[in-house]
C-alpha cells in the first residue's frame, strides 16, 4: 500500500495538518497541489491510500486546488478528506471537496475538519493546529485505522459531511497583497504563486483579476516585502471577530455501521460521554428535515449529568418525523 499526503498548501497549515494525519499510518509521499507542475502520478490504486487537504476560501474549495484535484484518477481508492479553516467556518468545502472525489472513483473513509491560524488574520486561532489538535487528530487516526480493518465494509454507511448542495456562491476576498519598497525584484513569489498573478518580468505588480489572496506570496517572501493594506485588513479584522469569538475544535466524521447510525448521524448509549456540538444539531435538522422547513427553534440546557436538546419545529413534516425525534432524544450526540 502506498499512502499519499496530498495538499494545497499557501501557507503551510495545511501541509502541516495533512502531514501529521498521513505519519500515523507510516511512510508516505507528498503531492503539493500549489505546484504548477506535478511530477508524481495521478492515478491511484484500490490498495492506495489518500489523504487530501485544503483550505476553506470563503466556505469553498479553491478553485486552483480543485482543478488539480480533478485530474486525479482514483480505483475505489481508500480516502482521507482534510479541511483547514482559520476558526470561523468551512461551510460547504467539506461536502465539496467529497463530492469531487466520489465522482473520480475515490471512496472517503473519514473526514476532518482542522482548525488552524488564519491565513490572513493571524491573531484568529494564532498558533494552532496546537498540541491539543494533534492530540485530537492522532485520536482520529487511530478510530479511522480500526475502521479500515473492518471485515464487511460494505456494510459500511457513506461519510455523512456537513454542507449544502448547490454549494454557497464564492466572494472573492477584497485583500490583494503589493510589493513594498523593500522588494528587490528577486521572483520568487512570480515563480511559486498557484494561479500566475505575478508577471515573473515584473514580479513587483499584482494581477487582482487573478489573485485567490491564498497569502503564498506574502508567506514565502525571504525580505518580507509583500503586504496587505493595513486598512482593508483592520476593517475585516473587526468584522470576523465576532464569527471567531468561540473557540472550535477538530471534528471528525467517519464511515458507521448502520446499527450505530441514525441517517448518518453518529450516536452513542446513555452510557457514553455527553456532549452535544451544534454542528450535530444542524447536521440533524439537514436530515429530517428538507431546507424548506419554515424554523428550527434549539434550546440548549446544561446541567452536571447530561446537555438535553428540545426541539421545537414549525414544519407540515413534523408528524411523519415525530418518531425519529422521539428516537434520537434516546441518544446522546457525538461529533467526533
């Protein structure tokens, strides 16, 4: 078997993230999706394992990074899927990311949402993935190696993601980094940028029509002479601060058996650990429910001995769901 580390990495928190995941299952070589050419195969074997990462842009796979992705030619090959996002959202890369990889043969076994240090705005989640998040993913990678021995893994049930299908329409970010005085024309970042937004005969200008602000150029730059306007970047700043006031954590989402399953949903006897991760409510909601549905009403109580979910639904559905919701307030929710 031949693992891959597959990643489009501007900055470097994804690589490190992807890196780490792939370490826990033994040797393995790497394919970086920001390279403009490729010398490694793109065609993988059942026998293969994968672990792709990318960053969420906007709540989107870059569009660079799927292009590249789609070249990849997979044969039922075994899948790891890894979105790093800077501690606000990641909104449907997940379930874009998955739906890309299904359509090239490739079978996703898990997927993990990281959280990492904002490409752009570094005081957000500054200095993660931390120890806590290896710790987390080290965790993941172990459940996910026991779901690989797994005799009868057709009776396994698809990786059920959160997301939405369309997918949220991408805007693209107003940040552009340009060259400051300090630049010496050396052209590096015109060589390495993943979309060509820098002429290499000029390396000090910048093609906004083309720049994704993937932050490469201003990560690799050895005199540190791109930036971005500081005052475009302090207005964003002050208005992502309140989406990244709570702290997130890694979340994984892997394949179950259907007695463990409630549609997709992972759960646990009374017995277990009770915990409840609003990602789980939504994902809930998602099921049962179509996107139609006029509300969803959630209040949370916590107490010292269980977190108990009411929900209140304003929907012409709610009878016919009235016993799966009977069914799931049995259970305690894990979003592991």
């Amino acid at each position: 078997m031949s693992i891959y580390a597959i990643y489009f990495n501007p900055t470097g928190r994804t690589e490190k993230t992807v890196k780490f995941i792939a370490e826990q299952f033994g040797d393995y070589q790497t394919i970086n999706l920001c390279e403009r050419t490729m010398n490694l195969t793109n065609d993988f074997s059942k026998e293969d394992l994968c672990i792709i990462g990318v960053p969420s842009f906007g709540g989107r796979v870059p569009a660079i990074a799927l292009e590249k992705i789609k070249e990849f030619n997979g044969t039922k090959t075994n899948t790891i899927l890894v979105v790093v996002y800077g501690n606000r959202a990641y909104e449907d890369t997940l379930i874009e990311l998955e739906d890309t990889l299904v359509k090239k043969d490739f079978t996703c076994l898990a997927a993990i949402a990281a959280v990492a240090e904002h490409s752009i705005m570094h005081q957000f989640a500054n200095g993660r993935p931390d120890q806590n998040d290896l710790t987390d993913l080290s965790s993941f990678a172990k459940k996910i190696k026991e779901k690989m021995k797994e005799t009868v893994k057709e009776n396994l049930l698809p990786v059920q993601v959160p997301g939405n299908r369309p997918y949220r329409e991408y805007d693209k970010i107003p940040l552009i980094p340009h060259a400051t005085k300090s630049c010496n024309s050396c052209g590096l970042c015109a060589k390495e940028c993943p979309v060509n937004a820098i002429p290499t005969d000029n390396p000090k200008v910048t093609d906004k029509s083309k720049c994704i602000s993937c932050m490469h150029c201003v990560n690799i730059c050895p005199r540190h002479a791109r930036k971005l306007n500081p005052l475009l970047l302090s207005v964003a700043s002050k208005k992502l601060k309140k989406s990244v006031l709570i702290e997130k954590k890694t979340n994984c989402f892997y394949k179950q058996s259907p007695s463990n399953v409630i549609e997709g949903i992972t759960i646990h006897k009374p017995s277990s650990p009770q915990f409840f991760d609003f990602q789980v409510l939504f994902s809930i909601y998602l099921i049962l429910f179509s996107p139609l549905s006029p509300s969803l009403y959630c209040i949370i109580k916590t107490s010292t001995q269980a977190r108990l979910a009411r929900f209140r639904f304003a929907s012409s559905r709610y009878r016919a769901a009235h016993d799966a919701y009977k069914k799931i307030l049995r259970y305690k929710f894990t979003c592991i």
